[in-house]
C-alpha cells in the first residue's frame, strides 16, 4: 500500500467505530467512514473536543455540528501548494489527503519529462491534481461537470500561485468532451482519471463505474499522444479488485513490455493505532523509454 508521509498539514489521528478524528492543520474534525468497523477506546482527548463533527442523517446525507466556530474556508499546505478547505455537505473538505502520493509521483515524472507536457484531468474535482501538475510545468487541461468544483479548482490554483499559468478550467462532461477530442485530433501525453462510484448526469443518466469503465478507458486511451508520460485511475469501488483495474489499463493501452503497470491500494497512516486506513486504489502507468 502507498501512504503519505510527508503531508504535515493532514493526520489521521485515529480511527474507531465508524468515524475518523483528524487534524487539518488546526482544526480537528470528526467525519464517518463506513469502512472503520472496528470498535475501541476512544483514549485520544481530541475525540471529545473537535472543532467540528459531520453527522450523518438516517435518510441520507447529514450536518455538521459547528462546535468552535469552524471559518467558512481554511488552507493546508502540502509541501509547495496550498489548498482551501470548505466544509461541505456530503461529509467532505474538498480534499482527499492520500491522494498527495499520486501528486508527488505526477510532479517528479513531469520534472524529469525534459519536455513539455500536457496534462488532461478528467473528473477533476477541486483541481488539486491539476495545480500540482501545473507546479512542476505542465500545461493542463481540467474537466470537471460541477461548475461549482471547477471554481473551487480555480480558487486553488490561485492559493498555489499557479493561475497565471497554462490551463483551461473547464464545465463539462468527461464522457462527451473525450468523444469530442477524439474528432478534433487532440491528445495528451499525460492523463488522470479519477471519475465517481456512482451518479447521475444532468439529464438523470446513471453512471456505475463497473458498468461504464470498459467504454470510458477505449474513448480515453485514443487521445493518449504516442509519446506518452503517464495513465492515472483511481478507484473508490469495492468491487473493482486491483487486479481488475491493472488488467483493464493493460486491455486498452499500448502498455510495452518495458514500461511500468501496477495497481495499488494507497491509504492513510493513523497516528493513534499501528494500521494504515485504506483510501481506494490507482493503478499506475509510466511510458518508459
């Protein structure tokens, strides 16, 4: 599993009974995740004191409870970017820390590109992937279909000082802006992919991963350029194994024998127990020359 070490700004303080107590910079907050089954006890004394705590509702969704006036919007630095943090509706602060390993990996294969590169994030929520490759030189193309998101993207890039540089923030469906591309003639010789478990579209159409992914990654891997950097996928579907994920990317990409493929669960250490709390899965390929 791959685990971020170097995200000061992040902790996952521990983990027990369905919830999560964790340090964003300052502020601690208590979330639910349905994937801590284990019980304990609760010794760390920030448990019974957090800034705030999202509780979750028995119709769906859910509150948060703002117990020491939480701002509307706070920033955490991870290395040399800066993100806003907003508490959101569904639980989440607009940034998933353990994803700092796949914007590290991204950084050092742009910087050692020795070329320029373009970059296309698809389903590019909040942008942090996105300014992270802008950081280390990289020309950026970010899609995201929540105008909403695209702005919070922009309002990163800014908080990074990297808005000055060369990226189109677009509102849009992946789906159809990559048949688009594939018309126009436009590749990329880097992309990421990080598209939802579920939804639904603005016309009520269902996206399932498991059901759509075989489609998506065909329409994708044809606007690859030939002379590509780098393929990320990340997945948050329980039902889509690693090794599923690894043999689909070798399916649809011009994968050389040479060149590097893995799939791996990537996860958060807790800092209060000796386990590391699994965050999904990327599966990872590298064009080596």
């Amino acid at each position: 599993m791959r685990t971020v070490s170097d995200f000061l700004d992040y902790e996952l303080i521990d983990a027990e009974g369905g919830e999560r107590l964790e340090r964003w910079k300052d502020i601690i907050l208590i979330r639910p995740d349905p994937q801590i089954i284990w019980t304990g006890k609760r010794k760390d004394e920030r448990w019974k004191n957090p800034h705030a705590i999202y509780h979750r509702s028995n119709s769906g969704g859910g509150y948060w409870e703002n117990k020491k006036n939480v701002p509307d919007m706070w920033t955490v630095d991870y290395n040399d970017l800066t993100f806003c943090l907003k508490p959101m509706g569904f639980k989440h602060t607009g940034l998933f820390p353990e994803q700092a390993v796949n914007w590290k990996l991204a950084t050092e294969l742009i910087k050692n590109a020795n070329r320029d590169i373009s970059v296309l994030n698809l389903f590019g929520y909040t942008g942090a992937a996105t300014v992270a490759c802008l950081k280390a030189g990289a020309r950026v193309t970010h899609i995201d279909a929540s105008k909403g998101m695209v702005s919070w993207g922009k309002e990163n890039a800014k908080a990074s000082c990297v808005d000055d540089k060369s990226v189109r923030w677009l509102v849009d469906d992946c789906m159809k802006f990559v048949a688009r591309e594939i018309r126009r003639g436009n590749k990329y010789d880097a992309i990421i992919m990080d598209p939802p478990s579920y939804g639904r579209g603005p016309s009520g159409e269902i996206w399932k991963l498991e059901l759509q992914l075989g489609n998506l990654l065909k329409s994708v891997s044809q606007i690859m350029s030939d002379n590509p950097l780098f393929f990320f996928l990340n997945s948050y579907t329980g039902g889509l194994s690693p090794t599923i994920l690894n043999y689909m990317v070798r399916q649809y990409f011009n994968v050389g024998k040479n060149d590097t493929l893995y799939t791996e669960e990537i996860g958060l250490k807790v800092t209060n127990r000796d386990i590391t709390l699994p965050c999904g899965a990327t599966t990872v390929w590298i064009k080596n020359d």
